[in-house]
C-alpha cells in the first residue's frame, strides 16, 4: 500500500505539469454544475428528478472519458516510451500498483467533483432513489475506464498517436448515453446497449430518477433493485475482462525500435 501511495504521489505531479489534461480535469467538472444549476432553477419548468439523472450521467461519462480515461492513456504512453514503466518493473513495486498508481491522480479528481456533483443536484430538489447505484455507477465507470486506457495503450506507439488509438472507446462511450442510444436503430442499440460504458449511465439512471434506461419505465424502489441486477453482474464480468486484457498485454517497453 505504501508503494503504491508513493508511486500515486509521483504521478499526481506529473499529471500537474500536463496543463492540457490539467485544464480539461478543471475545466469540465466544474463547468457541469453550472450546467446542471441553469437546468434545475426554480422556473425551469423540467422534472428535477428525469434532469438530475441525466446530468449525472453526463457529467460521468464526460469526467471519466475526458479526465481519467484520456489522463491515463496519454501518461502510461508517455511513461512506456520515457523507459520509466520499464524501470519500476525493476524495484519492489508490483506491476497492478504500477498501473493502478497512473489512474489515481484522474480517479481522484472524478471522485472528488462526483460527490460535489451530487450535493448540487441534491440541494436544487433532484434527490438520488437509491444513492448506492449511484456510488456503484462511479465505481463501475473508474475501473472500466482505465482498465480500457490501459488497454489502448497496448495499441499506441506515442503519445501524440493516443488522438487516433481513443476515437473508438470515445465515440463508443458518447453513443452508449441513454438519450443517444434511444435514438439508434433497434439492431445498433442492441449491441450497444451491451458495452461496458452502457452500464455506467444505466446505473446512474436507474440509481438517481429510478427509470429503466432501456423502457423509460419509472421503477418502485423494490424494482429498482432487481432491475440493477443485470448491468451489476454483466459489469463484473466487463471489468474482469478488462482489467486481465490490460495487464495481460500492457506494453512495459517502446514501441520504437
């Protein structure tokens, strides 16, 4: 625990001197509130419980693609060509601390502007059915992501390459929105309704307003409970996928050469 808290710390300063992942990691979150205060104002007219699920699950997919998932997929890259993931497989660090310590600094500041995103939502009258789903959606949405950064590295030979290599994961995240989903045809929603990043926002949806992203039926509590049965166990397994993919064929040395 002790290495991987030194190699976090490490990290988070370098990921400070990236004003670039530094500016969007500032920038978005807290940009979201502002969004969501402007939607949830007292005349806004709108049902603060359908806008709250749905700025939550904005905010999570934009703050996990655009802060964790690129952060760490532009730092791992860098980190591999500079030599220096090849040099800490050298030391006493293992390598699932090694990889975990690149996605801290990005899953702490998700975390962070996730828990002020929620006092806002609640405290403008949208109020979480079940705030555990919530939780479980951030959770679900931190390993899968970095574990799918950590993956697309395997496939980019440079940082600068890291624009090409994350268009899928981004454009496959953006389409897995369940607003953008309902608008899909029946057979391209199907598969898409399946993907890792499709089961954050469910959880968000059905977590905060209670509704079933795929009927738009509103949900009992009870309900709500068996409904999150099948993203929750269909996660798991997304996540055990993912994380053994990410370790089996991280790349620990340059592609150059």
């Amino acid at each position: 625990m002790n290495r991987l808290a030194t190699l976090a710390r490490a990290e988070w300063l370098q990921f400070r001197r990236n004003k670039v992942i530094l500016f969007m990691a500032i920038v978005i979150p807290l940009g979201m509130p502002l969004l969501m205060w402007l939607n949830l104002g007292p005349d806004s007219g709108t049902d603060k419980q359908l806008v709250g699920a749905g700025m939550m699950e904005l905010y999570l997919m934009m703050s996990l693609l655009m802060v964790l998932f690129y952060s760490v997929l532009s730092m791992a890259t860098t980190r591999r060509d500079e030599g220096v993931l090849k040099r800490l497989r050298t030391g006493e660090a293992r390598d699932g601390e090694i990889l975990a310590s690149i996605a801290v600094p990005g899953a702490a500041i998700v975390t962070v502007f996730f828990l002020v995103m929620a006092g806002i939502l609640i405290g403008a009258g949208s109020s979480p059915v079940n705030f555990v789903l919530v939780l479980a959606a951030l959770l679900v949405g931190l390993v899968v992501y970095a574990s799918a950064a950590l993956l697309t590295c395997c496939f980019t030979k440079n940082a600068e390459a890291a624009q090409l290599t994350s268009m899928p994961v981004m454009v496959l995240a953006v389409l897995s929105m369940s607003t953008l989903r309902a608008s899909l045809p029946t057979s391209i929603a199907r598969i898409v309704e399946v993907n890792p990043f499709a089961f954050v926002v469910d959880l968000a949806s059905l977590g905060w307003a209670g509704i079933d992203p795929g009927s738009g039926k509103a949900l009992a509590s009870m309900e709500v409970l068996a409904y999150a049965g099948r993203p929750l166990a269909l996660s798991a397994m997304w996540i055990v996928v993912l994380v053994w993919s990410a370790v089996i064929y991280m790349r620990w040395d340059t592609h150059r050469g």
